[in-house]
C-alpha cells in the first residue's frame, strides 16, 4: 500500500443500500475526482429480506 501524502481529500461514505443515484449525486456534490479516495464503511447492497 503506498502511503504517500498527495494532494487529495478523503472520503468515507457508509451504508449507501443500493441507493446508486443518491450516490452519484453525492460524489457530483462533492466534485470527486480520480486523485481523491473513497472508503466505503458499511452496507453497500441491501440484503433481500424475503425468506
């Protein structure tokens, strides 16, 4: 892993539940750009809880 400081911010985003255009819409509000990290803490998909 390169730990090297950069120019960039980082992010961590949790629990997004299949929620992909609230997602999108985060990262444009943000103006996320490929020089920056995401972390994503949490519930990406949400688990079917039909049985």
């Amino acid at each position: 892993m390169n730990l090297e400081i950069t120019n960039r911010y980082v992010y961590v985003v949790s629990d997004i539940h299949n929620d992909a255009s609230g997602f999108k819409e985060l990262l444009n509000k943000i103006a996320f750009s490929k020089d920056d990290l995401l972390i994503i803490n949490g519930d990406i998909l949400t688990a079917e809880t039909n049985l």
